[in-house]
C-alpha cells in the first residue's frame, strides 16, 4: 500500500479546487446527452471526478482530524491507558487506502514497545489512526465494505470481483486479510468488559435456539511434507456450533423490527455457551417476559440451557423448554421404517403417531413405540433407541401449551441460520478451511445475515478492540 501513495496522489489530484472545474466541465458535458451510450459515458466519467474530489477532500480532512485536541487527547487517553509500555518514535509518514481503494498519505507518530518480549518486538500503534477507525491502514467504510463483501458472497473470488465492479481493485490475498483481521478486530472488542451491546430484550419473548452444522477443517498431519514441499494434512469434517436469540410477536413469528442474534464458533459447547451467555446478559434476558428453549434434542444442547437458566436465575413460569416438534416427528418416521410393514400401514401408523404428539400426548407415542419395538425383532434395539428419545426428553413436548402462548412449535429460525451462515458458505467437500479462518467467516456470516451489520462495524473500530 505505502509504495503507490504518490503515483495515486498525482493521478488522482490534490487540489480540490482543480476537481471543482472539472465538475462545472463535465455539467456542461450533461446537456449535450442524446443517447444511452452518452449517458453510459457521462456516468463513468462522473464516477472518476467524484473519486478525485473524494481523495482530494480524504487528505486534507484526514491531516486536520490527526491533528486535532480533540484526537490528540484521544491519542493520549489511549497510550496511557495501554497494559504495555509505549513509546515515542515522533511523526511517521503513513499510506492509508480510502473506501474508494485510492491511497492518501498522511504524517502522524508512532509508538513502539519499550522492551522487546522474546527474541522479537511486538507490532507497534499509530494511536491516532486507531482513534479514528483506521486499521491495518484502511479506512473504517473500506475495511466494512471489503469484509461485507466477503460475508455476503460465496467466495473471495467473487468479492474482488464484487468490489472491482464498484472501482475498488484489490487482490484476494488483501482482501483476505482486511476481512479476517476485521472479524478480529470485533470479536476481541466484543469480548471486553467495557463493551456494551445497547440493546435490551427485557419485557419481550424470547426464543433461544442451538444447534450444529458441518464443514471441512484443515489441520496439520504429524510426519514428513510430501514430494513437492507440501505440509500433509486432515480434513475431516467438524462440527460448527450456532446460537440464535429472537424476538417473537403474539402470533409466534419473529419481530421484524427486533433484528435476531446470531452467532457461531468451531470451538465446542463450552465456548458457544459463553457466548450465548454474553449475550444474554447483555441482551438482559433474565427480565424477558418469556424464554423458549428449543432444540433438536442433543444432549449438549439442553445441559447448557439448563446451565444457563441457573446463571441468569430465571423463574420457572418464565421458562419452556421444548423439542423442536419436526425432530420429534423423524424419530416417529424413522422408527416405524424398521417395521416391515407395507407403506400404506406405515404412513397410517405415522401420521396417528404425529397427530397425537402434536396434541401433547406423549404417553400414547410411547406406547405405541414400546408396542413397535416389541414386534420389531432383530430392529428392536433400534427401535429402542427411538423411544429412549422421547423417553429421555418427556416433559419437552408441550406443543399444545407453546401454541397456546404463541411460541413456535419449531426451531425453523435456527435450521435458516445454519443453512444461510454455514451450508451457504463455508461447507463444501472440496473447501477445506483452518481453523481460525472458519471463525472469522463464522462471525461475519452470522452478523451479516441477521442484518446487525451495523453492531459489527461497531466493534470493529471501538478502541476496546487495541490489544
């Protein structure tokens, strides 16, 4: 970046007052338009005057803004406040790129370690930059824009291709990094202590939902590189674990006006818990008129919600915990499967089944699974297996009482989520991703899809996010 700043300085132009001529030129160009292709024209060289007048105005407000007291006490505040030791290295000529991928170059001071730690020295900080959102010297719209790109499209490659579309001509492995370490960036402001969320859920109903999707990691395989140099490794596939936390109106759909929360991490329960953990307090669902538990039936998935209700002290009338009926009803299919029944009598014998769990009885389905497994010979310990379901999860099937309350009866929201954030993105048989990579997509999937953009970009330039 820092080496084209002056070749993008002298095309581009500094002098605001030279762009403001080619404007008054270029109207006088508008009323000679006759055709579409005039037109066509007319726009794109619109769109090359107005990036000279953006890059031209960047510089100047950019400079002011360094200079500031204003940012100055900022940049103050900020170094003092650090856990680490930082020093002066006086004014420092930097390259920042613009959310219009042109380059300004700007003169503000550095600060570096006192000590080295090891046999290397951290990175330092520019504290002004930082102050003002600039990381990893790009401006806070054009490391949004970069890393929504990358959220909402299938691929890198298409969000270069993406952003070329709109004048901003990066290469893949930038465009990489501006994303990942723009995901950082937020999580780590998330995670502090001094952060807050703003918004509350407190008086609403609630739903909160978890469940796990599927994608190939890439990690490194002991023994020797391969005959090219390569590294080996293992792509097996792993369990990516996501929450969703959602407001539902009386008729027990979600509000539109009350954007979900969504959220994922490769990491296992116990790291998904204390998001969803995190989220809840700050959310305050422990004063939510109601919260609905709903889930698939995993065991990890219903300890942690009982975890959770200890931890946030929720009452009991406050409380439902439910299987998400169309999960309950697979286990109905896929036991009267091992009966060698004709398809006739097996679709009866389910759909009774299926009408009498979504009336609440749960008694008679396991009945009617005891009495299916006893004639079910060689396939009765499977059978077994399907009726331990209901057995082991008995008093979370108040379908009828969830209805009543106008809660849904499913974890529709949370299957959408794993389908849009994971499937969608990052699950494929020939994508192998590493571990950390799947967090960052993780995240900006999650926050992009549940159209809480803005909270992302929050966090990615709150100075909580200075390591």
């Amino acid at each position: 970046m820092a080496n084209d700043a002056p070749d993008a300085e002298s095309d581009h132009g500094s002098n605001i007052e030279a762009v403001i001529g080619q404007v008054e030129a270029l109207r006088a160009v508008g009323r000679s338009i006759r055709s579409a292709e005039d037109l066509q024209q007319f726009e794109i060289k619109a769109r090359e005057v107005s990036d000279q007048l953006h890059l031209a105005m960047m510089k100047d407000a950019l400079q002011e803004a360094i200079s500031s007291p204003a940012v100055v006490e900022a940049c103050r505040a900020l170094v003092e406040g650090l856990p680490r030791r930082l020093r002066s290295d006086g004014p420092q000529p930097v390259s920042v790129r613009t959310a219009r991928g042109a380059v300004v170059q700007v003169e503000t001071t550095y600060y570096r370690e006192r000590s080295r730690v090891g046999s290397k020295r951290r990175p330092g900080l520019y504290p002004s930059l930082a102050v003002l959102g600039i990381w990893n010297r790009c401006t806070p719209k054009l490391a949004a824009d970069v890393s929504r790109s990358v959220a909402m499209l299938g691929s890198l490659a298409e969000a270069k291709a993406h952003l070329a579309a709109e004048g901003i001509d990066l290469d893949v492995k930038t465009i990489r990094s501006i994303a990942y370490r723009y995901a950082a960036r937020a999580r780590t402001a998330q995670a502090s202590k001094d952060y807050r969320w703003g918004e509350s859920a407190a008086g609403r109903r609630v739903v909160i939902s978890l469940d796990g999707g599927r994608v190939r990691v890439r990690r490194k395989k002991r023994g020797p590189k391969t005959k090219k140099g390569r590294t080996r490794f293992k792509g097996a596939w792993e369990e990516p674990k996501l929450l969703i936390v959602y407001v539902v109106g009386s008729d027990g759909r979600p509000l539109s006006s009350w954007a979900p929360v969504i959220d994922g991490t490769l990491r296992g329960p116990d790291v998904t818990y204390a998001m969803l953990l995190s989220y809840a307090k700050q959310l305050e669902i422990a004063s939510a008129d109601r919260v609905l538990f709903v889930a698939d039936g995993a065991p990890w998935i219903f300890l942690r919600f009982a975890a959770l209700i200890a931890e946030l002290h929720l009452e009991r009338d406050q409380v439902l915990m439910l299987i998400d009926f169309y999960h309950a009803a697979k286990q109905i299919s896929d036991a009267v499967k091992l009966r060698r029944w004709s398809q006739k009598r097996q679709t009866r014998w389910r759909n009774r089944q299926r009408h009498l769990l979504r009336r609440g009885d749960v008694d008679a389905v396991i009945r009617a699974l005891e009495e299916l497994r006893q004639g079910a010979g060689r396939n009765a310990a499977a059978v077994g297996t399907h009726l331990g379901y209901f057995l082991t999860n008995y008093e979370r099937f108040a379908y009828p009482k969830v209805h009543r309350l106008g809660f849904p009866m499913g974890s529709g929201a949370m299957e959408s989520a794993i389908r849009r954030v994971v499937n969608l993105r990052i699950k494929g048989n020939s994508i192998y991703w590493l571990a950390e990579n799947v967090e960052a997509i993780l995240l900006l999937r999650s926050f992009y899809k549940a159209r809480r953009w803005q909270d992302l970009e929050r966090m990615a330039v709150a100075l909580e996010a200075v390591a």
